[in-house]
C-alpha cells in the first residue's frame, strides 16, 4: 500500500483534505499530515515519513508556497509530487512548474485513491481521469475529466483523527461538516460558474447528502471529540426547504447541539428561519458583498435585493438569531460614495458581526478577467503577493482610501457615530495603526460569530496570524 503525505503551512483542519485521508485510508494506504512554514523542520519531517506520494491542497495565493515546497522536497525525495484543489482545477498547467508530478482537476477522492493504487502496485498510472501528469519520458498527458460523485453518502466521514492526532492544538471545539457540495448561483467573483463549466455534461452539479448520512456523522464526532459546536459550511444551507424542515427535527430531537450555517438572503422566508431557530441555529452568516444595488447585482450577478437583504436580517432578529454579513470594498470602478453605501446597509440591518474582505481578482472568474479588460489590473500582475484582508491589487485613485476603509469597516458599522471621522481617517497614508484596529475587529468578529473559546482564537491566532493576514502566499 502507498504512503501519502499531505503538506500545508496553514494550521487548519481542511475537510478536503480529510475527505481524502477518509477514503485512502479505508482502502489500507497509509496517511499522514505535515503542517510548517516550509522550512528544513518541515523537509526533514517529510523526508523521514518516507512517502510515496506528497499532496498539495493549493488556493489561489497559497499555490506559490505549494510550488516552492513541492520542488525543495523534490530535490530529497522520490516520491510523487500533486497538487490539487480550486487553484490547479483551474491552472492545471502547473504541471509544468519543476517538482510537480501530477495535477489533480476537480474533485480528488477517485482520482488521488486510483493514484495510490497504481503507484503502489507499480501499475500504469498514465490513463487515469481528472489528472495531468508528466512522466518520464513522455510528454504532458492531459487526462479528461470523470462524473461529479453523485451519491455523496457513499464516501465514508472525513478523518478527524488525521489532524487531532498529530496536531491536538488545533482540534477545535467547533467541528466543520457539509450536507451537500455545489452552489446553483453564478456570482461573478467566484469560482462556481467556471468549475460548472468544467464539469459540463458530467452529472448534477448540486449535490446532497440524506439527512441519516449527516446525522450519523455529527453523532460520531460527537461522541469521540469535543464537539459544542456543529459548523455546516455548505456554499447555501437553505436551498431546500423540504430538506430542511426535515432536518430541523431531527437534529433538535438527536444532537441538539449549537449550529452555524451559511445562507443567501433570496433563500429564506418566516417559515425557513423558524426552522433554523427551532433545529437550534445560534447563528447565521450571508453575503451582502456591497449596499450598492447595482454593484451587487450587474457587476458581481449577486441576484439579491436590497429588500431581501432586509427582510431576511429582520427575520432573524425577530428570532433572535446573530448574524455575520460578508462584504467587500475595492471592487473595480467603485467609489468612496458607493463603499460608504456598504457600511450603511450593515447599520441599518443591524449587523451583529460585520466581516468586510477586499476583493481580489482570482484568474478565470468572470470578475477577475473583467478587471483586466476593464483597465483596473495588468494581465501579468500577480494577485499571490496580496491577502483580502490586507492589500488590493487594482489600479485605481480610491485604492488607497478603500483599503483603509476596510480596516475600520467594523468599528464604522459598530459606532456609526464615528463616520466622520472615519471619512477623513482614510485619507491619510496606509499605517500600522489600521491594521491593529483591522485585527482588534476581526477577532471580536471571529471569536463571537465561530463560538470559539478564548484559548481557542489565541491559539489560531499565534498559529495563523503572519501568514493570513499578512502574506497569504509565505
């Protein structure tokens, strides 16, 4: 049977990544977890694993690190170097970068487990679908892509004991699941309406899981960790209401526990939050992106009113449900005027935890490629030497400003009061000061509306804090 290391420098439990761990594991490969910042500790650890396969989850800004640490480990090692996720999906010619192997498109349980066996079993490894591959002596062979997984109960829980084992600090209190994969919506800033095309013709794209499935996973986890809070990252919770008046009293009459979801305002009505509120929901996050309608709706294809924004933040108030709202500034072309627009809905809706990122143009998302032909970035500019939470790319005469204006966002929407102020603050140069009043936010923010412990957020913190916020491909 095969070894495979996976290798990242977040401290952070990817369920992707436990997903596959899962799915190896149960054929008898061995999986192993190896998180730094890529230096020799790192190496020296991999080296002495000894695996047949190193993989990489790699996003758009972490794709550098992979590729630097993919070719160091190269230089030491035999072992077959891959890379997978949103980032090679839609780059699979990083094949060509030196030290990687292999490129996984799209969905990576089959593609990594027929890897593993073929690698194992010294079998011809060149045919098999959803993976570029660069061979010796042959040239790039581009494999086509396999179905979507269509019964998403067949794959077994992802393996918790992957990263709890080897790295206990980072086992939370709060425990990540999914109840489906896929989103219908086709928002311009995301990656959906290209990985849709990707997958054309190759089943349905909007997936679920059966209620018994989800059940019985959160049952397990609860009954061999920690568990005080389900966290279910689902793109939209609330797609199906049927599914989820289903759900609602399942989960109240067997696990009870505290829950957070994701949701769309345009997916929810009285009837929908009752739920939520009844299944034990403690909070709510959703995605306001901009209070300009406009900008919103023509330049992001968000599809969601203003009028559905209200009604649902309404809503849960009268249900007493806190909520996180997502929200963006720097898009191209906006102004000051329209950014205050974004802080202002935040205000009236009542935001209970206002989370504001600035955009960045990923490659091949229609909005990426629009702020190339729309003047505001140069084809070639890299966007992996910036993080959304610190820097924006765009050439713009507001950049400047909307950058600052992000890093107070929170105190503006919290203390409206200081809007004044906050008006002529972001005038000035681009300082330290805002980016510890930017963290102070954030972690209210983070540690609140995630129900994590003060431990918790410190530890993640110290863990985290130099390579997300501050250089997001270190």
């Amino acid at each position: 049977m095969a070894k495979i290391a996976f290798v990242q420098n977040l401290a952070y439990e990817y369920l992707g990544v436990m997903y596959l761990s899962s799915v190896l594991k149960k054929a008898g490969h061995d999986v192993e977890i190896f998180i730094g910042d890529g230096g020799k500790r790192l190496i020296e650890e991999v080296i002495e694993y000894d695996p047949g396969i190193v993989a990489f989850s790699c996003t758009t800004g972490l794709h550098r690190w992979c590729l630097k640490m993919a070719e160091d480990l190269k230089k030491r090692s035999r072992a077959f170097m891959v890379l997978g996720g949103p980032h090679p999906t839609f780059f699979p010619e990083m094949i060509m970068s030196p030290g990687v192997d292999g490129v996984c498109i799209g969905e990576g349980e089959a593609p990594l487990l027929e890897l593993a066996g073929g690698i194992s079993n010294s079998e011809d490894i060149s045919g098999i679908r959803n993976w570029w591959l660069k061979l010796p002596g042959e040239n790039i062979i581009k494999n086509e892509i396999r179905n979507l997984i269509e019964d998403l109960d067949s794959l077994p829980f992802p393996d918790r004991e992957l990263y709890s084992r080897r790295y206990p600090s980072i086992n939370k209190s709060q425990k990540a699941f999914i109840t489906a994969r896929g989103c219908p919506f086709n928002c311009s800033f995301c990656f959906n309406h290209a990985m849709k095309k990707i997958y054309a013709g190759k089943g349905k794209y909007v997936r679920r899981r059966s209620i018994k499935n989800v059940i019985e996973e959160i049952k397990e986890v609860k009954n061999n960790y920690n568990l005080k809070v389900v966290y279910i990252q689902d793109d939209t919770f609330t797609l199906d209401k049927e599914w989820i008046r289903e759900f609602s009293d399942v989960y109240k009459s067997e696990i009870a526990l505290p829950f957070i979801c994701l949701i769309r305002a345009d997916t929810t009505d009285e009837e929908t939050i009752r739920l939520l509120k009844n299944a034990n929901c403690t909070r709510v996050f959703f995605g306001i992106e901009s209070g300009d309608e406009g900008l919103r709706n023509n330049l992001l294809s968000k599809g969601v009113t203003d009028k559905e924004i209200f009604e649902t933040a309404a809503l849960l108030k009268k249900y007493k449900i806190p909520f996180r709202t997502y929200n963006m500034l720097g898009l191209p072309g906006e102004t000051i005027e329209q950014a205050f627009k974004t802080i202002d809905i935040n205000v009236k809706i009542g935001t209970d935890y206002p989370w504001c990122s600035l955009f960045q143009p990923y490659p091949r998302t229609v909005l990426g490629e629009s702020a190339v032909t729309m003047g505001y970035l140069d084809r070639e500019s890299n966007i992996a030497e910036s993080s959304f939470f610190r820097t924006t790319v765009l050439k713009s005469p507001q950049s400047r400003e909307l950058a600052n204006l992000q890093k107070l966002f929170f105190w503006n929407v919290k203390i409206p009061i200081f809007k004044p102020l906050i008006g002529k603050l972001i005038k000035l140069p681009s300082n330290f000061v805002f980016d510890i009043f930017f963290l102070i936010g954030y972690g209210y923010c983070f540690l609140r509306s995630e129900s994590f412990t003060l431990k918790e957020l410190m530890t993640i913190g110290v863990n985290n804090l130099k390579r997300f916020f501050f250089s997001s491909s270190s």
